[in-house]
C-alpha cells in the first residue's frame, strides 16, 4: 500500500518504507541510515553494527530493502550502500 499522493514526498514515502526494516536488522544487531534519494532515483542508504561488512547485508538490501522500495515507490530505481 503505497501513499504516492502529491502531498506526500518522494523522500517521506522512501523513509517510511525503510523505517519498517528498521526493527528487522536492529533485531540482528545492525541499523540502517537513510542517506536520500538522488534525481535518477537512486537511494542512499549506510548499513551499522553488525550489518557493516557482514555478507548478508547485500541481501538484506537486495533482496528486502530494494524490492520493497521498486514495488512500494515506482520513483526508485535501485539502492546503494554507501557505506
């Protein structure tokens, strides 16, 4: 259920989305910071704590974070971490 309303932005509904994994990887130990969105629909993101080089953060953030985002927010194009 996406909330693509002119009054929303393409920044709060991307956040929104993120914030729901949020409790899912802080229960594994990490976190997740939300960078922004970039013009080509590119969403900045930065894995913490244990997510931080761990191996299964690429899929946390493929598989879950990015999928959610491309179905949720037809603005995003793909998800990066930065960090």
């Amino acid at each position: 259920m996406s909330d693509s309303s002119p009054s929303t932005s393409l920044h709060d509904r991307v956040a929104r989305v993120i914030d729901s994994f949020r409790p899912f990887i802080q229960g594994d130990g990490g976190d997740i910071d939300f960078l922004g969105v970039d013009a080509d629909g590119t969403v900045r993101v930065r894995m913490k704590g244990a997510c931080q080089g761990c191996p299964s953060s690429f899929m946390t953030l493929q598989m879950g974070i990015e999928r959610h985002l491309l179905e949720q927010v037809p603005e995003v194009r793909r998800v990066v971490n930065v960090g």
